[in-house]
C-alpha cells in the first residue's frame, strides 16, 4: 500500500452530506410567504456552516489543524501526493482525460480537485488508493463526472490563457 506523509486518509469529508440534508430541511420547512425556514436556518447559513467545514475537513487532510494559522498546503506536498496518485493506472487514465488538451497540467487539475466541489469526490479516492493500493471504478466514475462538470471551464481557461488551444 502507498503510504505518504503528507496526507491523513483517516479524515472524513462530511460537509457534502451534510449540505444536502440541511438544505433539503430547509427546503421542507420554508413556508410560502414567510422569509425565513421554520427550521431555523437559511441557506445562507448552510451554506456558510458547510464551508468552514469543508475547510477543517480539507486542513485535517493536510495535517494542518492550527485554524489560526492561514491554510497553506505546500506545492511539494501536492506534488508528493500527485506523485503518488499517478502511480495507479485509474487515476492516471482520470487526470490524462481531465487534461486531453493540455497534458502537461496534470498537477494543475489535480490541485482544482481540492476545490469546495470537488473535495468530497476526490477524498475517497485518495484514501482508498493509500489505504488499500486499489481504487474502486466507481469512486473514479464519480469523481471523473463531477470533475468533467466543474473543472471543464477552469482547464479550457487556464488552456487559452497559456497559449494552448487551436490556435486562437
């Protein structure tokens, strides 16, 4: 199993799970006509909850509990992990799809895959691959999906914006 020291695969991502049901509460107990839910929350606070938790869940990840200090993961531990990752032939075939136009932005895409939706797909991931050296096609089939829907236009921007594409 490929071990690395940069990265907790004991840590659970929970936000997701937990944004999907306090907002289909809110969406059950929001009255029509009345601003706020019954339920005492709004969206907005859900959403704001759900963040903070993403980035606690995301810092634990890292080994960075300290919340007083900025969150900084640094490119060599990225690249420490990437490195690792590449190693199975599931997610090398997930970042070499991701990256069809660019294939040298690999890193870059894997680094996107830490954003606030994407971070509950790839987590799995990565802790399956470092706790038993295998993937599941299933956990790569949901992360390549979601990964496909909120990374196309940050990996088509970053493409035109170095010079690549088809010439324009």
């Amino acid at each position: 199993m490929p071990a690395t020291p940069v990265y907790d695969s004991t840590v659970e991502a929970k936000y997701h799970g937990i944004q999907q049901e306090l907002e289909s509460t809110v969406r059950q107990t929001t009255v029509p006509g009345i601003d706020s839910p019954t339920c005492g929350y709004s969206m907005s606070s859900v959403h704001e909850i759900c963040h903070m938790m993403y980035q606690t869940e995301l810092r634990r990840a890292f080994y960075q509990t300290d919340v007083s200090r900025p969150f900084s993961v640094t490119m060599d531990n990225i690249h420490v992990l990437y490195t690792t990752m590449m190693s199975n032939s599931a997610f090398s075939s997930f970042i070499s799809d991701m990256t069809a136009t660019r294939p040298d932005r690999g890193e870059y895409v894997f680094t996107l895959c830490f954003c606030y939706d994407l971070f509950y797909e790839i987590h799995p991931v990565i802790c399956q691959y470092l706790t038993t050296g295998a993937i599941l096609p299933s956990a790569i089939q949901h992360l390549h999906q979601r990964a496909a829907s909120v990374l196309s236009n940050a990996i088509e921007a970053d493409v035109f914006a170095n010079g690549g594409g088809d010439g324009v």
